[in-house]
C-alpha cells in the first residue's frame, strides 16, 4: 500500500521529508457459509507503517548565514521568543510587536544549528460480516468494522545562546493522534 498524503512535507526550510515508500501488509479473511448461502467471516487488514526520518546540522555553529530557519511564524498575540528554538529570531517594532503585523512575513534570522523531524502512520483494521450469497457471483455482505489509524510528527530543534542571557534553545513539537473508528458496512 502507498500513501501519498504528505510528499515532500517539511517544517523546516533546509529538508524536506520526502515521499513515503510503498508498504507490505495483508488482508487476510476466514469465513464459512455451511449451507452455501448464510455464512459469516472474519478478517483483519494490516499492519501498514510509514515513517520518513529527516535531521540536518551545520557544520560550524559560529557561521551565522548558514543557521537553520523555520517556516514557523508567530500569531499575534505572540512574539518570536516563543520560536526561537527552532531557528527564528523576529525583528521587532516599538511595540514589541512582530514587524510588520501581520503581513508580510516578518524578517527572519536562522539561529537553529540542528534540526530533525519524524513523521509516522500505522493503518490496521478488523471487521465482522455476516454474508448472504445470491447465485454464484453475488454476495451480501453486512456487518461492524474497527480501523486503527495513528499518526506521530516530532519536530526538534536547537538554537544555541539565542535566550536573553545567551542560554542555548531547545524546543519540540510533538503531535501524537490515536484515531479508532468504529463503522457499519454493507456492502
């Protein structure tokens, strides 16, 4: 299976992740119809994992043009120190406010010297089914399928002596979704 969702996604300016590859998994199903026409069946589908792993870091902290950047950008009601781990530091206006507000991007200074991001998605199912055949090349199907869908992204960066008193910056984005789906099909 393939899946084609995110290709070539990137938080960061300097990599992308790229494509996911195609993944090997099954279906595999175990049914009776005892009088060639009621029967029932169980199947499971899965596992399918994709996951793309991406990480940069620059080879001489001190060469200021060469940091690593985000495509990360401050709300309002925010100031760019809530992003300066991951390789942005904003300018400002008199307000402290992001200048210009809010549009068009503010000017950016990378400051991240390392930055990795992991993306993964596993896919797997189970269903039940009672099964009506109606000749020989029709079928009735009804029953209750389950789908386990996850997904996993983590963004790190560091950013060393960018705080107010030269302290290094590290931040993480993680988002972790679990999602369980429980249907009815007829099919």
């Amino acid at each position: 299976m393939d899946n084609d969702t995110l290709g070539g996604f990137s938080l960061s300016p300097n990599f992308l992740l790229g494509n996911f590859d195609n993944e090997l998994g099954g279906r595999f199903t175990i049914g009776s119809a005892p009088d060639c026409v009621h029967g029932c069946e169980f199947t499971y589908t899965g596992n399918f994992n994709w996951d793309r792993r991406g990480r940069v870091a620059i080879d001489d902290p001190n060469n200021n043009p060469n940091r690593l950047g985000t495509f990360l950008r401050p709300a309002r009601g925010f100031d760019g120190s809530n992003l300066s781990a991951f390789g942005n530091m904003f300018q400002f206006d008199a307000n402290n406010n992001v200048f210009p507000p809010p549009f068009p991007i503010p000017e950016v200074i990378p400051t991240a010297t390392a930055q990795s991001q992991v993306y993964e998605a596993e896919f797997w199912s189970v269903e039940a089914n009672r099964t009506m055949w109606a000749g020989r090349y029709a079928k009735l199907l009804v029953g209750a399928r389950y789908i386990d869908y996850e997904e996993l992204y983590v963004f790190d960066s560091f950013s060393p002596g960018v705080g107010a008193n030269g302290e290094d910056h590290a931040g993480r984005i993680l988002v972790d979704t679990d999602n369980d789906m429980y249907g009815i099909q007829v099919g």
